[in-house]
C-alpha cells in the first residue's frame, strides 16, 4: 500500500485538526499512515528561536489561535487554548515513540491532543498523560517507564534528526516515499492523492 509518513509535535497548534482527520482522509484512498512524532525545540533553535513564531509575531499569533477555533468549530471538534504556550511536549513525545504505530501510538496521540486544545490541559502532567494512555488501552506506569529509556529517548532524537534532514520546518507535516514534503493540515488531502499516484514505500 501506498505510504505516507506523518510528523507532528505535540506543541504544535495545527497538527490538532491534523490528527484527528490524517487517517480518515488517507484511508479512503488506501494510504497507510505512519505516526511518527518529533520535535520542533531543536529545529527552531537552529534559526535562533526560543520559542514558537507564533509568539515571537503577535499578529501571527492572533491570526492563528482565531484561525483554529474557526477549523475546529468547522470539524466539531473542542477548543481551548491551552496556557502556557507552547507546552513543554518532551515526555509526550517520548511516550508516543515507546508506543508501538499499530493504533496505540495514534490513539493516545489523538487523546493528548484533545485533552491539550480541546480542553486546554498541560500535556507535561503526568495525570492527562495517564489519561490519554488509558484511552488508547495502555497500562499508563509502564509506558511511562518505557518512555524514559535510552532507547526511547535516542529513538526520538532520531527521528528529529531525520525530520530535519528531510527539510522539516514545522507541523504538521508529511513526507511520502518519494521524499516529497507537504507542510500543514489543509495540504492533506494533496499528500495523500501524491502518495497515492508514486506508489507505496
């Protein structure tokens, strides 16, 4: 089957809607999803940012946070804004790399984002990460453990490393087999119908 890799950052404000539609759109066309989680820290870091432009352009900022309240009303999804932003996404991100991508990493993925701008709650406390393991059928201690391992974190900065090498810049994005990068939640649908014409992975 076609192959379309999915990165997203937990900080990230547009890789809500993202997740909560990527595999709908995707599975109607026969394209796999693969989850694949990153961070953003060490990407802006290297342009010089502390932290996201989202805060470093007011105007932006505005324009944004209106703009994803108009896409989740528009998706029936909730909305708020969680405070502060951007949220410290380290331990989330770790937790979804030690999940397996079999419908365990997405649904937790799904659940933190919900609980994060859906119901504006800090994805760094260890409650609302237990709680998002719970929906996706995940005994929450051991997957916390897991995620503080070498393996895990080495797995994650991996990945980071790779989103970076593949030109990444922020998120959501995705990449299909040939390479061909797709940035943002409204370039969905023309990453899917891409992968879908090159052929699987």
């Amino acid at each position: 089957m076609p192959v379309v890799d999915f990165y997203y950052e937990f900080a990230s404000t547009y890789s809500y809607p993202a997740a909560m539609r990527v595999e709908e759109v995707a599975g109607k066309s026969g394209v796999t999803v693969r989850w694949r989680p990153f961070l953003l820290g060490p990407i802006f870091a290297e342009a010089g940012w502390t932290t996201s432009p989202f805060n470093l352009i007011p105007a932006k900022g505005r324009y944004m946070w209106r703009d994803l309240e108009r896409i989740s009303a528009t998706m029936g999804l909730p909305f708020q804004k969680p405070d502060p932003f951007p949220q410290n996404s380290l331990t989330a991100a770790r937790i979804a790399t030690a999940l397996p991508d079999d419908g365990a990493r997405a649904t937790f993925s799904r659940a933190l984002y919900r609980a994060e701008f859906g119901e504006g709650l800090s994805i760094a406390d260890p409650e609302v990460l237990g709680r998002a393991l719970t929906v996706a059928g995940v005994e929450p201690a051991p997957a916390m453990i897991a995620a503080g391992s070498d393996s895990v974190k080495q797995a994650l900065r991996a990945t980071t490393e790779e989103a970076k090498a593949k030109g990444l810049f922020g998120a959501p994005s995705l990449v299909t087999a040939d390479g061909e990068l797709f940035w943002g939640n409204d370039r969905i649908e023309e990453a899917v119908a891409w992968a879908r014409r090159t052929g699987s992975a």
